[in-house]
C-alpha cells in the first residue's frame, strides 16, 4: 500500500505539471514543471523524501526500461532524418562538449569563489 501512495504522489505531480503546462500562453514541457513542483514541495517539506522514496528510486534504476518506447520509435522514423544524419550527429557531439564544457567551467567558478568566501570568512 504505501508503494500506492507513493506512486499516486509522483502521479498527481505529473499531472498537475502537465495541468499547468496545458494553461501557460506559451510552449512548456509538463515534465519539466512536474520535477520542479517536486523540487518545490520537497524544499518547502509539504511532501518528504520517505513519501516518494521507494517509488522514486525504483523508477531511477529502471528509467532504461521507460526509453525502450521511444528507442523503438527512433528506429521506425529513421527513414524521416536519414537525410540529415550527418548534421544531428554533428550536433550532438558539439551540444554535449559545450556542455561539459560549461558544466566544467560553472564547477570551477563556483569552487573559486567558495574558496574567496572562506578565506574573506577565516580573516
């Protein structure tokens, strides 16, 4: 019973992201809202980490499981981007270095200036 619960919660987040999405003037994804509620209502303690726990990390470790779907539909609309293989993959492989790039970069700032803080801090 208490998985129920569990999964009933992260449902009803679901659905009020998608809600919200539906009732914003401009293009949103509900998912997106959805893990920023959950963010939001566990920050403020509305809602505990015990209440989603099991059912959450049952989810992250067969999030595989959930892709399969939209793998298989990638394979079956392959026909529809095959003539712009090249460019996708070009563009992946940039997106995802300038995105460890600046991930990299953020990481390093903000180590810098928790480094500033303590010393001004220990002064």
């Amino acid at each position: 019973m208490k998985v129920f619960y569990q999964f009933a919660i992260l449902c009803a987040l679901c659905i009020a992201g998608d809600v919200i999405s539906a009732v914003l003037p401009f293009a949103f994804p509900g998912t997106v809202i959805s893990m920023i509620l959950c963010f939001l209502l566990l920050t403020v303690h509305v809602i505990r980490e015990r209440h989603i726990k099991e059912t959450a990390d049952f989810l992250m470790k067969n999030m595989i499981f959930l892709f399969v779907p939209y793998g298989a539909q990638l394979i079956e609309s392959f026909p529809v981007f095959q003539d712009t293989l090249v460019q996708l993959v070009v563009i992946c492989v940039v997106s995802t270095v300038v995105t460890f790039a600046a991930t990299a970069y953020t990481v390093q700032l903000v180590m810098h200036l928790q480094k500033k803080y303590r010393e001004r801090r220990s002064h």
